[in-house]
DNA sequence: GTCTATAGACCGATAGAC
DNA sequence: GTCTATCGGTCTATAGAC
C-alpha cells in the first residue's frame, strides 16, 4: 500500500485549485483591461488555455466568473487591511487603503463592472464569498471613518457612508487613466495627485 | 397659386428636425438609464414610435446615434457656460457648472458610454459637432481654472489637466447613484454633499 | 403617379451555454 | 464543436400623402 492516499487526493485537489486560479487571474486581467461585457469567455478559455466547456466545469456563467475575480479582490483587500499596523492613525490607514486600491487600478488589475448590470448585480449579491467579504471591509473602514471624524481630522459634517462611497469610487476613478493616457506623469505621481484632491479637494488650503 | 412653397418646405423640415428630436432625446434617456452596451437599436426605434428602418435614414449606425445624443448635451453645456454672469467669479463658475452635470446625472438625463469602446471613440473622435463643442468647454474650463488659481482659491500645486479631468468625472461619479439608491437624502443634498467633497475634499478644514 | 415612411421579415455575425 | 438567442444592419412590399 502506498504510505498516505491523501496526498493523492490533495494532489489532484490542488491542480483543480491551481487551474481555477489561472481561471481567475486572467479573468482578473480581462476585466481589468477591457470591462465585463467587452470580456468573452472564449478569450477567457483561449487565454487560459483550457477548452471552454473546461471553464464551464468550475463556473456555471459568464457573471460567476466575475464574480469569483471580485471574491479575490475583495480578499486581497481584507489581508491588506489587516496587515496594516495597529499603530497607525486612522486617516493614515485610510489613506493607505485608498492608495493601494489606487495603484491596483494603475496597474491593470482591478476588474470593472458595469454597476448597471442586473443579472451581473444579481450573482454578486447572491455570493455570500463576496457579500461577507464587502461587508466585513465596509465595516472596518466605516470605524476608521468615524474614528477619524471623532478625532477632528475627517469633516464631521460628512455622512459616513458617504465618505465610505467616496473612497470606494477611486478604484473605478476614470481620472486616473486619463492621466496615464496623458502620458505626463508617472503612476506614483498619479496616486498622489488622485489621493491629495480626494482628501484634499480642489481648493487652496492655508495649511499643507 | 399658392402665396408661397417655402412655408411647405419648411413644414416638412421641421417635420424631420422634430423627429430627430425625439429620436436624440430617447437615446440620451436610454444611454442615461442603461449604458450603451444595453440598449438595443429596436428598442430605440420602439420607444420613438418609428420603424428601425427610419432610424437608419437619420443615423448610419448605433455609434452615430449615441454621438447624437453626446452632441447635444456638449450643447446644453456649452449654452449653460454662455449664460453664466460674468461678473462671477472663476471658481464659482467652476463649483456651477460641476453642479450642473451633477443634477444632469442625478435627473437620469446623463448618457453613460463605455470609455473603453474602441469603435465608439472612433466615431466620437470623427465628430465634427461633438469635438469642437468639447474643445470649446475644455478650453473655457481651463481658462476659468487657471484664473482661479491665479487668484489663489483653487490649489496651484495640481496641473490643470488634472483639475479639468476631476471636474468632468463628477458627470460619471457612482457615488451619485449609490447614494441615491440609499434614499437617505434628496438630489439637492446629494449634489450639496459630492461639490463639497470635490473642491474642499474629505479632510476637516479650519475655515468653514 | 411619385415619393416616402412603415412594418416586418430577413441575414450574418457573435457570444453565451452546454 | 454545436446549438440557440440576440442584435446590428438590410431589404422588400404595402400604404398613404401630395
């Protein structure tokens, strides 16, 4: 008898794994670069190099598969929010966040959906992945919020949620790539402009 | 005889404008509630009460059609800039009009267009009407911007590109609708709440 | 009679689903 | 690799206005 039949299973366990992560990083990419309906699940396939009806075998739908590249988003960001150290301020903690959402966008690999979409709306709230995930970001950054407005340095006056929205919208801020379309700039530039007119505004500030 | 054909003509004539009338202004409301990619040319033609056929002798393409629909709205802006008082300020000028596109948007009378589609940009970038009204809005926009800096009420760290682009994005700024979607405030609060997060940024200010 | 708009069938291509 | 639906775009025959 061999010693362990489990590596045997875990082996084959792990190239499913291993496949469907080829799956969603590439469709990471697609949706990054081109958006959810300009993405086709044949250059899905063709680009992973597996057949199609393969692709079928791990996601039942066109909507599945975003959403399972939105579910690996999401969990990027939970680890980058905890591995922010506890000493840091709150706003800063903000900041980072956005900053990393930022240089996620600038770099092509943060997918865009059609937020109008109502079957694609419909599979991502069914996904409980992606719903605890968004939920559990949302509420950590809804308490750095508020942490933040206690400590006089977010305007007190904004409703949470919509700072939350505010800084959500950077990830799909149409500003940054028209800059780097521009050409003038370099992406770190870019996040720091980006960063500094959202939290700054537009308007001349006495301090800063 | 009759007293005079050309009232004959004319009647005629205004017959067509009048259809392409509500031809536009059904394609600006469709783009504006579901994105170019969604709205379908027979629903177009259903909903203006006139065979797609007849759609085709006004425009050659669904492309055309959506530049239509942008070509008037570069219109309404650039008779929205003409009519503001001169003897406003340049950053109040600014704060009005980014007003404007925002109670466009949030009255469901903003088209949205794929700013990834290829085929469409090019038909855009081919049209006369819509290229010279944008050169013409930027050019006013970036006047006004730089005045405002020069003043010292705008931030003259940030190029004015940069400004220009942040200014237009609120035209496109999902925060718009997703508060909407909260029903926790009205348009005008909303529109209130995005201006003042667009020029004085999300950070607690000293004055004001 | 002539011209134009209409209705609706029709085609070809594409893409999602299996 | 096949099936099917959808959609952009075209075509034809009929009706009606002048």
């Amino acid at each position: 008898m061999m010693l362990s039949p489990a590596p045997k299973i875990s082996f084959k366990a792990q190239m499913l794994q291993a496949r469907e992560d080829a799956i969603i990083v590439t469709v990471n990419r697609l949706l990054a670069e081109k958006g959810f309906d300009a993405m086709t699940v044949d250059e899905v396939a063709a680009q992973v190099g597996i057949a199609k009806a393969s692709l079928y075998k791990h996601f039942p739908s066109k909507e599945d598969l975003a959403a399972a590249a939105m579910v690996r988003v999401m969990r990027r960001a939970q680890a980058y929010l905890a591995a922010l150290p506890g000493s840091m301020a709150p706003l800063d903690k903000l900041r980072a966040v956005v900053r990393w959402t930022m240089e996620l966008k600038l770099a092509g690999e943060m997918p865009s959906l059609p937020s109008q979409n109502s079957s694609l709306r419909a599979t991502l709230i069914a996904n409980a992945d992606y719903m605890n995930g968004l939920i559990e970001v949302s509420d950590q950054l809804g308490a750095w919020i508020e942490a933040a407005q206690e400590q006089g340095l977010l305007n007190p006056q904004l409703p949470a949620i919509a700072v939350l929205y505010t800084l959500y919208a950077r990830a799909c801020d149409p500003v940054l790539e028209f800059l780097q379309m521009g050409g003038q700039h370099t992406d770190a530039e870019i996040a720091d402009l980006v960063l500094s007119t959202c939290f700054d505004g537009l308007n001349a500030r006495q301090a800063r």
